[in-house]
C-alpha cells in the first residue's frame, strides 16, 4: 500500500479482557453507580453523563487505583499483536471511550508506548476524582464522552492512509461508519451486521493477529462473523 495504515484500536473489552471502568466502580463507587448505569442502559443518558456521574461517586487514592489498576487483565494475544505492528512499523492510537489513566497504566505495565486519546481522569480532593472530556463532541452519534468519528473520518489526503478500527462495543460505532477498514468483535460486529457495514468479525487478538497480517500482506479479507455476538460490556469504552 503506498501510505501507511492508520491503526486505531478500542481499549475496554477489545485491550482489555473485560470493561474496566465497571470493575474500578464495583470496586470503588458506591452503589448508585448501578442506578446510573441503569439509566444509560435505557438510552436515557449518553455515556458522557453516565461515567461523569459514576466518577463522582469514586472514593479511592490514586496509589490504590494504579494497583488495582495492575490487576486487571488484557486479552492474552494483545502482546503479540503490538509485537507484529512494531515489526511493521506500524504505530497505533489507543481510541477509548474509557479512562486514560487507566488504559495508559495497562499499557506501561507491559512496556508498551502508544498514544491513547481517552476522557481524562483527574484527582480532585482526597480520594475524590473528576472525569474531563477533551475530545467530546455534542453532535457525536454514539452520544460518547470521547467521539471516535473524527479521527476515523478523514480520508485520504496527502499522506494519510487508510484508517482501521479494531473495537468491540457501542462507542466504537460512529467510528464503524467513518473507517476505511473494520476488526470488529461483540456488540460492534452485530452493529456492522445489522447495519450492513462491511468488517472482518474476530474473537479477540489470538485469532486476529493472522488475519491483520494477511491484510497487511495484501489479501482481502472477506467479511465473516461468529455464530452469535457475545452481550456488548457496559461501556465497552
């Protein structure tokens, strides 16, 4: 290909095993986290709300967060995939609709250096948190605290290349519409599916990275999905 791909990749329930920002509420929220989850499950608040009010509800020292944080587990195969990009020379961002310090902790944790564009976590009094959204959009049609349809969106121009997303969940789908190429799994390759968008369907990095080698090699990839769609994580940010 004559430009390089421009790889961006979902963190909660795609990096990670399961959504972490459930598990450091269970853990450090009290329970009207639930309600309010609650709320957004019935599509009466955006995920923006949801999570700024959730992080509101948090009682933790950021010593205490990062060593939860280490706890948490990725996908098995996530390391060998970051191998083959770096082989490549393929740089990737980290696109999450989640926490940064969270997804930024999970990736120094295995030596990795990526840029991650995610809503700010931020202390703000003793054990208490709040959530800043610097790459909100109010016309973002997966109503996110962090839009991924902009940088999905341009196209070629100059040098950019083709733009890939890799994501599991529902922020992750106005970013499916705008993206060149789509490694979809979960809720997200039921969306593509419902909503005829082209995508390579996958099960996570084990059984991904040889197929995003193949693409890179050149060969198309035919659309495929599994027999059915595992139930989409909470925020699958």
């Amino acid at each position: 290909m004559s430009h390089a791909p421009r790889l961006f990749i979902d963190f909660d329930g795609t990096i990670s095993a399961e959504d972490t920002t459930d598990q450091i509420l269970a853990r450090f929220a009290g329970p009207g986290w639930l309600e309010i989850e609650a709320a957004w499950a019935r599509g009466e608040i955006g995920s923006r709300e949801c999570m700024a009010r959730q992080v509101d509800l948090l009682r933790v020292t950021p010593q205490a967060l990062d060593a939860f944080v280490a706890t948490l587990p990725l996908d098995p195969g996530f390391e060998g995939f970051a191998q083959l990009c770096a082989s490549r020379g393929l740089a990737f961002t980290v696109l999450s609709d989640g926490l940064d310090r969270v997804a930024q902790g999970a990736l120094r944790r295995i030596g990795l250096r990526a840029t991650v564009v995610s809503n700010h976590l931020g202390a703000s009094g003793w054990q208490r948190w709040r959530l800043g959204f610097p790459n909100a959009r109010n016309d973002c049609r997966s109503a996110a605290g962090n839009c991924k349809c902009r940088p999905l969106a341009a196209q070629w121009q100059g040098e950019l290349g083709p733009s890939i997303l890799i994501g599991d969940g529902r922020s992750d789908f106005c970013g499916a519409a705008e993206a060149d190429v789509v490694f979809a799994k979960g809720r997200l390759a039921a969306h593509c599916r419902e909503r005829g968008i082209p995508h390579v369907a996958f099960t996570g990095f084990t059984d991904l990275t040889p197929l995003f080698l193949r693409w890179l090699d050149g060969e198309a990839l035919p659309a495929r999905a599994p027999a059915a769609a595992p139930a989409e994580a909470a925020h699958a940010g």
